[in-house]
C-alpha cells in the first residue's frame, strides 16, 4: 500500500513536473516571441532612420532666383531673391551684361540672398549661386526697359571752372512729380566740405548752392543716381552718373545806377571801376544779385524776343554776357557816344560798357570786363529804380535768404 501511495505521489508529482516543463517550454517560446518581435521592431526602427539619412544625405540643394530664370521682361522695382532648399548658401553673385555687380546679403539661416538695390532696366544678369559643399548654379533674367524716361540736364558743364556764384543747376524734361523721390538721387558735394541743399523752382528745376558763395578753389561733384527712378507715374529717369567741376578766382562786381559806376573785385581787391550805363526810367534794370550765365564774344539782340517791338535789331552786340532768362546782358556798347557812359541811363534795361564795333579793341571797357570775367561770376546791381530779380530768373537763388532756400527742399 505504502508503495502505491508513493508510486501515486510519485506520479501526480512527474505530471506537475511535465506542466512545470510544459509552463517553462511554453515560457521559453512566449519569451522568444517577444523577445524576437523586440528585436524584429529594433531592426526596422534602424533600418528606417538610416534609410531617412540615406535619403537626407543623397538630396541636394536646390537653388531657386526670382525673376526667375529665363525671364525676358522682369521687372526693375523690386530686388532679386536667391533661395536655397535642403542647403545653405555658401555665395551668391549677380552681375550686369555691363559688368555692373548686384551687392546683397544673406539672411541669418543663409537660406536666403537679397539684392541690396534693385536691379537696373534693361539689363541682362546671370546669377551664380554655390551652395555649401555643392556645385554652382546658375540663372539668367533680362529686365524690361521703361516706357517712358526722364533726364536731367545740368549746369555748369563736367570740367569747367566757374565763378564762386555758380549754382547747379538741374532742368528736367519731362516734368517730375515726385520731387522728394528724384532730389534723394541726386547729391552735391564740396571740398573742402559745406552743406550744399537743393531749391525746387518748379517741377522741371532743381538748383544746389551752399548758404554763401562757394570758397574759390572749391572742387564740387554732382551724383546723379536716377537710372530707373520714378520722377512721374511710370515715367523713370535714365542718368547715372557722377560730374565734377571746379570754382576758379573770386570775381564780385557791383553796379550802382546811381552813380552809373560798375567796381569789379577780385579775390577781395578792386581790380577796376568802369563808367557805365544802366536802363533808362522806361526801361529799368533789374535790381540784385545775378550770376553770368552765357558769354557771347558777339551776339544778334533783338527787341522782339523780349517783348519790345521793333525798338532795336544790333547783329554784332559784343561782349555780351547774360544776367538773366529774360534779357538781361552786361554787354559792351559801340552805337552809342561815349559821353553816356557814367552819366546817363540810357538803354532797354541791360548794363552797357563803352566798347569798339567788331569785338577786338583790347583798349575799351567792355573787351577789359569781358576777358577778366567767366561763367559763374556773380555781377550785384543796385540803384536801379526796379524791384529784385526773380530768384529763377536765370541762375539767381542768391536773393533767397538761407531759410527761404532751405524751405524750397522736398527733403
């Protein structure tokens, strides 16, 4: 019986075994499984972020450049844009058929190049564009040209060597409407250094002078930057370019009509007096102060141009030298009897000096005046019986106070 009884204990004892060796055969397998399915899981997970980096690493930079490449008629008014995807930009070089450069910078990410001004018109550029650790990349665009264009003519000419009263002074054709927009393209600058501003006297002028006359030996340069500024509603300037000219001795004449005597000084001294003769009551000269704008060795003047009939018609006027728009001349005079000079005021309103038929008689006042002067000279009259000269009656912004000047800016 005792046997029995163990061989049973022995028995149910060998089935919980098995089930101990089943549970832990069954454990194994489970365990395996997830063990295998953790495993499985780990190897896709790696093979995935390094096929990502795979395919990461094998993109390359794509670079893209507004206008866009092969673009005929793009437009001016706005900067050229370079942009990189899936890259940084390492350089970015914009030039002109002309071999003008387009400067620009980089945002922070170096993702993204601008133009610092925009591009001119009518232009063809190529853009070069390298990003980092990759080959170059090119575009090309051509801008469109404007519509309608607008240049400025300026005075004194590149070069010369005026007077110490010389103003710059700008004509524009066509007319500007903009005039803050056009007056920031355009500086003036002197050496040695003095604030120079620009005085609007109409939308088609624009003149630049320091508070007093300009120091003699004054190099003066005038930038024009209006190549595609926009002066009127789609009509764009087309100059670009830089001027200098030079101010020579310092010449002052004045001419009192009263005692019909004309001081001419030089450099602070008195250089000569002459006799003269001014306009009579009918006709008075213009008072102020005026600047030599044209010199003629001779000229035709004829009363019809300014308005006074057939009062005279003189083919050989000599030495003629303009003082304003409307007529006025310092000019020599040879029909006339020489006793008139320094006693009489006798002519339709210009400053007349004995002079000799044919311009060549060294010995007489007006050949005298002529030769010691050039453009820019600044001539006062005073006495006259007439009002002040229209400041924008020939070259004359002299008889602005510097306020009044100033507050003739658009800036």
């Amino acid at each position: 019986m005792g046997v029995s009884h163990i061989s049973n204990r022995s028995q149910q004892s060998q089935k919980w075994s098995r089930r101990g060796v089943l549970s832990a055969l069954g454990a194994v397998p489970a365990a395996a499984a997830l063990t295998g399915c953790s495993s499985s899981a780990g190897a896709s997970e790696g093979t995935t972020k390094s096929g990502e980096s795979a395919a990461a690493a094998s993109k390359k930079p794509t670079v893209s450049v507004t206008p866009a490449d092969g673009t005929r008629k793009a437009a001016f008014t706005s900067p050229v844009e370079v942009t990189v995807t899936d890259g940084i930009l390492a350089s970015v070089k914009v030039t002109g058929n002309d071999g003008s450069a387009l400067a620009g910078s980089l945002n922070d990410a170096k993702t993204r190049w601008t133009s610092a001004k925009n591009p001119y018109s009518g232009m063809k550029y190529t853009v070069t564009a390298t990003p980092e650790g990759a080959a170059a990349q090119t575009a090309t665009f051509t801008t469109r040209s404007p519509g309608e264009t607008f240049v400025g003519y300026f005075t004194p000419e590149a070069g010369s060597t005026s007077g110490v009263g010389m103003p710059v002074s700008i004509n524009f054709t066509p007319a500007v409407k903009d005039r803050a927009t056009v007056q920031k393209a355009i500086t003036v600058t002197a050496e040695p250094a003095v604030e120079v501003v620009g005085h609007w006297f109409s939308d088609t002028r624009l003149d630049f002078r320091p508070q007093t006359y300009w120091a003699s030996g004054t190099k003066i340069t005038l930038s024009l930057r209006l190549k595609d500024v926009e002066g009127a509603g789609g009509v764009y300037g087309v100059q670009n370019k830089d001027v200098t000219f030079h101010i020579g001795r310092a010449q002052i004449s004045t001419v009192d009509l009263a005692t019909k005597e004309m001081a001419v000084e030089r450099d602070g001294e008195t250089l000569a007096t002459y006799p003269v003769s001014g306009g009579n009551a009918q006709h008075t000269t213009w008072s102020g102060i005026m600047v030599i704008s044209e010199r003629f060795k001779q000229t035709r003047m004829e009363s019809s141009t300014v308005g006074l009939g057939d009062e005279y018609d003189i083919s050989d006027v000599p030495h003629a030298q303009r003082l304003t728009t409307s007529g006025t001349f310092v000019h020599g005079n040879y029909w006339a009897s020489g006793s008139v000079f320094g006693h009489q005021n006798t002519s339709h309103g210009c400053v007349g000096l004995h002079d000799a038929k044919g311009a060549d008689d060294s010995s007489v006042a007006g050949y005298k005046f002529y030769d010691s002067s050039m453009l820019g000279d600044v001539v006062i009259v005073k006495n006259s019986g007439e009002k002040t000269v229209d400041p924008a009656n020939g070259l004359n912004g002299w008889n602005l106070s510097w306020s009044e000047w100033k507050a003739g800016s658009a800036l």
